[in-house]
C-alpha cells in the first residue's frame, strides 16, 4: 500500500502538514506556540504583530453566541521588536514560523515586514482585514490600497508574503486579484465576519467597540464561499480559514481550493488536540479515497 504523505509544498514553504493556528489565537510567546506545532500544526501563526506596543480596545472584548464568538482585540500586541526574542527560540527548534503583521501607514506595514524578515521568519502574513480597527479594515475593502501596500511590501522582504483577505467586501475575487498583482505569493481566506452583539437587559451592545469580528461555525459557508471564489480568480495558493472544527471542514476547504488551512475558533473550544485530530482524519480520508498527497485534492470541487 502507497504511503500517504501529508506534507506540502506552500509557496516555497515546505510543511509537514497543511495545518497552522490562525493569528490571534494563543498569543506571541515562544512556549505557546512551540506547544501547537508539538500538537501536531504544520507551522505556527503568530498574533498580528504592529511598529509600537498597542492595548487594544478595552474590555468586553470577547462575546459567545450560537455557533461561534464575536471579538473586538483591537490588535493587542507588544510590538515587533519584542517578538524578535520570541523567534529567536522557535527558530533554534526548526519550528516554521508564519508573522502576522500589519501598519497604520504603507511605511508602518514596510518596516515591520522588513524587520520580521531581517528576524528569520519562515513567511510574513499581511493582515489588511481586521474588520475592528478601522484603518486595517478599510485597507481591505479597497483593491487598489491592497495592491499598492502588497507591492511595497513585497518590494522589502525575501519570504513568501501571504495577504489576508477580508469577508467584508462585494467582490472578494477583485480584491484577491489585486493582491496577486501586488506580488503577494498567497492569499488567506478569510478574516471575521462584521458583527454585532446585544444585551437585551441592558439594551446595549455587549462589545465596548459595539461591532466586532465573528469566528467559528457561524463564519464556514462564508468563509467557503470566499474561498471558492478567490480560488477561481488566481493562480497563487490559498489558506482557507473560518470556522474549521475537525477534518472533514479541512477537506471542504482543500475541494474549494485551499492548499492549507488555518485554525482558530476550535483551539480555544476543543483545544490543541484539534490539530492531531484533523491530520490523522486527513490522512484517512486520502487513503479510503485513493489519493496518496493533499495536493491531490486541491480545488476538485471546481472539477467536478
């Protein structure tokens, strides 16, 4: 019998699996995310990492509801330089490394890239799509800003440069489009769905910043959706992310055109398990299929 070989090829990446945490899950220390890559992820995902120490927005920040949890950070984060420590000891233990980073400025988006790549990350992962902080949200609803600040950046870095894109726009496909156009190597699809919480003792909305992003089972058929799209509009490969629980909605996004998969929502409510989990159900599904490597089942959808 063939061996099944779950191992990819992503953009010049080369991961034992195609699973990875999606940023903004499990924070930007080095022993956290050394314990999601020992749990079985193909390579680490850090939270969104900014020029300057930001607070976030203040507390409730996080609101449960059916299917999946609202969030309003803000980008909390301690900075980019505080990170490159961080690295420095993930990379010691050959641990893949995908940096989440954004800007208030084209510049701001630059520096920090240059100074990650100059760091030793594996892959830089431009969040233009936060849909809570409205200058990143707004980058990502705009096709044009989204090709300019992925040509700068691309200009700066010599890592395969991932641009996420946000479920927040009429046409996911241009924006996906401008991306590739700016160089981007990849794309993630998608970041949280605009949503809104509200509390009907107090007749307010539980989020201090009202709106927030929506994660979880709630965001798949959306998230597939965008996808499937981006997925017919360019040639570069994709990371399907919204709502992945286990690994048949893994193989969903592999048949929609996903060459890998992201998970966040899942980590906080199964925990880290989930990783292992879907990996092994992966490989038993190529196997029962006849397929022998996950690149065999990217996009079949469209095919059918």
């Amino acid at each position: 019998m063939a061996e099944i070989r779950l191992a990819i090829e992503l953009a010049g990446l080369r991961l034992r699996n195609p699973t990875m945490n999606a940023a903004g899950v499990l924070g930007l220390t080095a022993g956290l995310l050394r314990r999601v890559y020992e749990e079985g992820a193909g390579a680490v995902v850090t939270k969104s990492l900014g020029l300057k120490p930001r607070m976030g927005h203040p507390n409730p920040t996080v609101v449960y509801v059916e299917a999946g949890l609202i969030n309003a950070m803000g980008l909390p984060n301690p900075g980019v330089e505080y990170f490159l420590g961080e690295l420095g000891r993930l990379k010691a233990e050959g641990i893949p490394v995908i940096a989440s980073f954004f800007g208030e400025t084209l510049e701001e988006f630059v520096e920090v890239a240059s100074r990650l790549s100059e760091g030793g990350v594996d892959a830089l992962e431009l969040n233009c799509s936060c849909p809570n902080v409205e200058g990143v949200g707004l980058l990502g609803s705009d096709p044009g800003a989204v090709e300019r600040v992925t040509e700068a950046v691309k200009g700066c870095v010599d890592v395969p440069l991932f641009v996420k894109l946000s479920p927040n726009v009429s046409d996911i496909a241009q924006v996906a489009r401008a991306a590739e156009q700016g160089g981007a190597d990849g794309l993630t699809a998608v970041n949280t769905l605009r949503a809104v919480a509200i509390d009907v003792e107090t007749r307010r909305p539980i989020l201090s910043n009202v709106t927030g992003g929506l994660s979880g089972p709630a965001l798949k058929p959306v998230a597939l959706r965008c996808v499937w799209e981006a997925a017919e509009e360019v040639e570069i490969p994709i990371i399907g992310c919204g709502g992945i629980s286990n690994w048949r909605d893994a193989v969903e996004y592999l048949l929609c055109g996903a060459s890998a998969i992201q998970v966040g929502t899942a980590v906080m409510s199964r925990g880290l398990g989930v990783f292992r989990e879907i990996d092994e159900g992966l490989r038993r599904y190529l196997e029962a299929n006849g397929f022998k490597e996950v690149s065999e089942i990217v996009g079949l959808a469209h095919k059918a």
